[in-house]
C-alpha cells in the first residue's frame, strides 16, 4: 500500500513508497499525481534524504527513464490521500525540506 508524507518543497506536496509493487507516488502542488514504475527503494530513500527534492526528483526520477502513470486528484480521492498523509504526520514523521 502506498503511504504518503507531506514534504516541504516549492513543487511537490507529498511523496510515498509501496514496498510491495516498487511503486513511488508523487503529488505535485497542482494535485497531479504520478505514480512511477520499478523505482528501487535506494533512490527512494536518496530522493527523501537530498537537500532539494526538486533537484532530486528531476535527477533520480525524471532522468531515470521510469514508467509512469498519472493522474489528477480531486473530490473523494484527494481527501484520502490527505488523511494518510496527516495519519503519517501525526505518527511522528518527519517531513523532508527541499
């Protein structure tokens, strides 16, 4: 399942793994959501760990040639993801700075 935390960055609003399909999910500000293909957990763990996830995200993900599959969050779905993410937040996740 994929698990969502809000990030601090001027384009992103919040970044999740799931483990179990090697599936990064990335909602940018404008509440567009994609969801990239076979991205191992190390570049995972270097995107939330780098200084500027933007910077990151265009080098590690865009770069990376991954497939991926987008889509545009509104309604019911966005209130979803909302909640996973302050569930995560409330849990003592830290946020990442970009």
């Amino acid at each position: 399942m994929m698990v969502y935390q809000t990030v601090k960055s001027s384009q992103i609003d919040q970044i999740g793994y799931d483990h179990e399909t090697v599936q990064l999910g990335v909602v940018f500000k404008s509440r567009r959501e994609y969801i990239y293909n076979d991205v191992p957990v190390e570049i995972y763990r270097q995107l939330i760990d780098s200084d500027s996830l933007g910077s990151a995200f265009h080098q590690l993900i865009k770069n990376g040639g991954y497939e991926f599959s987008k889509t545009i969050l509104t309604g019911a779905t966005e209130e979803i993801e909302l909640k996973k993410s302050k569930n995560l937040v409330n849990s003592g996740s830290s946020e990442v700075n970009s």
